[in-house]
C-alpha cells in the first residue's frame, strides 16, 4: 500500500526539518498520540510514540518505534517502523523531502507500508480514507507547532 502527498508549511525549512524529530511537536500532532519520547535500544536510537488506534481491526493502544534513517538536514530523512500485534504487521517507511516555497517550506512524502498476517486481508478501501483523515490532522496540528 502507497501514499504520497504535498503538504505547504508556513515556516523554514530547517524549522520543519527539526520540528519532524522533535518528540514534544509529534505528540501534539499526532492524532490520539498520547506519549512520544526518544529511547535508546540495541539497534539504535529510536522515537517510541504511543498512541490509540481506532482504525478498522486495529482498534487498541500501541507503542510504537521510528526510527529516522538517510538524514540529510534539512532537505531529507526516512522514516522507518514496524509495528505488530497478533494480528499481524505493518512494515512502514516514509520518504520527506524538505524544499524552500514561497510560502514556506513544501514537504513531499511517500509511504509505503506492507501489511502482513491477519491484517494483509483488510482491504485497503477500508483502510487508505482513515490513513487520508489522519495525515490530514496530523498536518493541520503540525503546522501550528512550528515556530515561522
């Protein structure tokens, strides 16, 4: 399953840069996000984000690891996590690229996810409108943390 999109942001570049990897920003923009902090584990630094789904079969409170890959401030990163339950797994990665604009700052992203066990079955009509209403909020709560 693919998304991709543009989404204008009034504000720097390197304000957007940092604001993606910034726990507190994430938290306040993240859709039912209750808890975002950074934590170290064997494989490196990861942004444990929990949050509350309620998303088709989803439904329940996760924990969830990113971990930022391909930094290259303030034009570039990936972001990469796989959450699983006894459903099954999300394999997930997200392109952003970072670019100046007239208004601000012009940030393009492209997600693909694979979905395995259980959840491989839910079809994506059923899941692409609520991934589109999420990334809708997240946009319009990440923009109002921003400093310009």
């Amino acid at each position: 399953m693919e998304f991709a999109g543009e989404q204008k942001l009034q504000a720097q570049r390197a304000n957007v840069f940092n604001a993606l990897l910034n726990p507190e920003v994430l938290k306040k923009s993240i859709p039912s996000c209750q808890g975002a902090e950074y934590v170290e584990l064997p494989e490196g630094r990861f942004l444990k984000i929990t949050v509350n789904v309620n998303v088709a079969i989803l439904n329940g409170t996760y924990d969830i690891y990113l971990h930022a890959t391909e930094i290259q401030e303030p034009s570039h990163l990936a972001i990469e996590a796989e959450p699983q339950n006894s459903l099954g797994k999300v394999a997930t990665r997200c392109v952003i690229d970072l670019a100046d604009d007239a208004a601000g700052t012009l940030l393009s992203y492209n997600v693909n996810a694979a979905l395995s066990g259980k959840l491989a079955a839910v079809p994506e009509f059923a899941i692409k409108p609520a991934v589109k209403g999420m990334l809708d909020q997240f946009f319009k709560n990440f923009e109002k943390q921003i400093p310009a």
